[in-house]
C-alpha cells in the first residue's frame, strides 16, 4: 500500500514549515493542505524572492506538483483569490475540496468582536475568523465550498443565518449584510474559483492507488491543537499528524514518514502559557535577528529558549520519525544557550506537560554557544558546539534530527545521514 507522508508543527506553529515543504515538494507528486485557514502564513524564499503563502499549499513552487486544498481547511476565498496573484496560471495544478467550509466575510467581524468582548482575557487570534468559521462547520449552520457553484442559493441561505441570529449579531455589534452586495460577492467567488473545486477525496485516493509520492501538510503546530494544546489558547482545529486523517479523507494506515519541524528555540503569537519564554535581551535578541513577526498578522513573536518537554509530547503525539531544526543560525553568537529540560511543579521535578502549564517553572540546561552554523550545508562543516546542541536535542526528546536548516535559503540545509 502506498502511503502519503506528513509535516507537522511541533512548537506554537511558525516553526519554518514552509521552506521545508518546498524543499520536500520537489520530489513529490502531490502536495495536500488538511486544516486551519488563512490565519496560517508559510513564508519561503526562493534565489532572494520571498512568497508569502496562507492558503496556497507550499508546493506551488513545485511546477510539476499538483496542490490540493482539502476538506479540513477553512477556506475564505477572497485571501485567496489575493493569494493567487503571487503566481502564474494555477489552472490545473491546484484544486480545492467542495467539502471545506467557507470563511466568508462575516466571519472575520464576528471573530473581532468576540475578541473584543473578552478583553484582556482574550485569545490573542489573528481575527481572520477562523474560530467562528469552524464553529459554524461544528454547529452544522456552515457552508461548504460546493456551494459556491450557486450563488444565488447560497446567498438566500447567509442571509436566512443572519436573520436567525439577528438579536446575537446585534448585541456584538455585527451588522447584516445587505443581500444584493452579498450576492454580487457571492459571484464574483464563483467567477474565479469555481474552475478549482473539486471532490479531492477521489483524487487523493486515486494519487494514493497510482502509487504517487504524496505529501501532506498543516498549519500552526501542535501545542496549538484544540484537544492538546494550551486550551483554551489554541486554534480551532487539529493541527496534529491524525488531523491530516479527517482533514483530506485518507485513514491512518495511509499516513507514511512523519518529520516535525521545530525551531532552534521557540516563539508563541498571542496570548497563552509558555514556559521558556525570555523576556530580556536573549528573547529581544532572537526576535531581532529571526525577524520573528507574524506572516500573517505581523505582530512581534514572543520567544524563548528550545522547550525539549514540550518538544518530546508533541513528538509522540505526532509519531515523529525525524525532527527538523529550523533557524539554527539565530543562535549563531551566543555565549550560552539554554535547553529546558523539565518543569518544577509545587516543588517537584517533572518531564511532562501538566495540565496546568502556566504554574510551571522551567528547569534549564545551560551549553556552550558558536560562532556561526549560517550557510552550511554539510554536518560536518558546523562547530562542535553546534553538533553537540543538536545531539542534546535528540537525547531529550528521543527523536533523530534528520534536517538541519541554517538559512532560509532552500539551499541552505543539511541533510543528517
């Protein structure tokens, strides 16, 4: 049986999974989308040119790769149709699922508002209305991409959910939209995208049977996974490898090689538990130098040593065969860097996330710094201190580093033999 292989976050996601996707994609026939929405920002340079990716899966930059967008992605058509700007003709190498539920407009304000009424004890979401497009799916009151093929019936059925939650809306200050406007939307949708919708179901399993090598990917990572995340700071879907399962409709045994993309340290968007997290001149310092700013959202990442516990969690949790170590070279320069290695908890030692992570206190392995990994290409070529930072890492988590990234050049990786 041929089998279809997984990237997955294994941090708060940003974590580089699209310069690794690209870089795979190359050799893979198709390249498959499973959850979250355009709240997700894969960021890849390719020869000094920077492609923003949100929707589009990271193997567009594959010319021969057929991308698929599938069931489990929350999909808003207008990021989208702004999306496929970046690129020539996509006509036949992209499709998307008739059964992933639209993120329409609404959905956006709804999200802001929600966000709003919380205050400070607000989520800290990109306000893309992911939240509220995946409740809609939950509540069976979504719509589904199919549905775009007749504007005008999906249009009378918006506006019938607008008039049903009227007195909702109303207090959140969500106001209805006019139904000429929202029809005229509506087709404009079908116009532009009706070409690409598709039951991917079919064609992945069909990609599956004709032994292509298939590659799937998701958004965010998996501490932000809505069963084994932070909750209730997290997303709103399954960011883990089984989400690539419901997320395009192939079953676990179909689910091939599982590679989890970490960073050399760790960043958190929004607000939520993070234990490593610096708030002095080494988090600054990473922040600067990582150029960490949401693809998205643009906000400042908050970052933080590597988290080791909560990297082995999400290791298993994701059957990882391998991880892959992104922005190494962020560390290039410091004197000492820190490993978490536990957590202290009511003063006891533990090596596993609690249920409560905001009480724990982070116990720290201090190792000696480089002077540069930037640009290398070979294991060998990097200083010792480097090699043996990647060894601790392998030790603690009890998962093999199969991919070094030192750079965000394509270019600029190591392969571990």
């Amino acid at each position: 049986m041929n089998t279809a292989d997984v990237i997955v976050g294994i941090q708060w996601g940003d974590e580089g999974k699209g310069k690794i996707v690209d870089m795979l994609a190359q050799k893979y026939d198709m390249v498959c989308r499973s959850q979250g929405g355009h709240n997700a920002g894969h960021t890849i340079w390719v020869d000094g040119v920077k492609f923003a990716l949100h929707l589009v899966p990271s193997g567009i930059l594959n010319p021969k790769a057929i991308n698929v967008i599938g069931n489990g992605v929350v999909f808003a058509p207008e990021a989208f149709i702004k999306e496929m700007k970046q690129f020539d003709n996509l006509e036949g190498r992209l499709f998307i699922s008739d059964k992933a539920h639209l993120n329409l407009p609404y959905h956006s304000l709804i999200d802001q508002a929600k966000e709003k009424l919380k205050g400070d004890k607000a989520i800290g979401t990109t306000g893309k209305g992911i939240g509220p497009a995946y409740s809609d799916k939950i509540n069976r009151v979504g719509h589904r991409v199919g549905e775009l093929l007749d504007p005008a019936s999906l249009c009378t059925k918006v506006m019938e959910y607008f008039e049903q939650n009227k007195v909702i809306f109303d207090a959140m200050g969500v106001e209805t939209p006019n139904s000429e406007e929202m029809l005229a939307t509506l087709e404009e949708y079908n116009a532009k995208l009706a070409s690409f919708v598709t039951n991917t179901t079919n064609m992945v399993w069909k990609a599956l049977d004709e032994n292509k090598r298939i590659l799937l990917e998701g958004a965010q990572g998996t501490m932000l996974d809505i069963d084994h995340g932070t909750y209730p700071y997290v997303t709103s879907s399954s960011t883990i490898s089984a989400g690539a399962c419901t997320g395009l409709g192939i079953n676990p045994k179909e689910i091939g090689q599982v590679t989890g993309i970490v960073k050399a340290y760790c960043t958190r968007v929004g607000n939520g538990p993070f234990p490593s997290e610096d708030f002095g001149q080494d988090g600054d310092r990473m922040a600067e130098v990582g150029h960490e700013f949401g693809t998205t959202t643009g906000r400042k990442r908050r970052c933080g040593w590597f988290d080791a516990v909560a990297v082995k969690y999400a290791s298993r949790l994701n059957g990882c065969d391998q991880l892959s170590l992104m922005k190494l070279d962020v560390l290039d320069g410091f004197e000492t860097i820190k490993v978490c290695i536990a957590y202290e908890l009511n003063g006891e030692q533990i090596d596993y996330l609690p249920q409560d992570l905001d009480s724990v206190t982070p116990v720290y392995k201090e190792v000696a710094g480089w002077d540069k990994v930037e640009g290398c290409r070979e294991y060998d070529d990097m200083p010792d201190n480097a090699k043996s930072y990647v060894k601790l890492i392998e030790e603690i988590t009890s998962t093999k580093v199969g991919i070094i990234s030192t750079s965000p050049e394509r270019l600029d990786t190591i392969i571990c033999k």
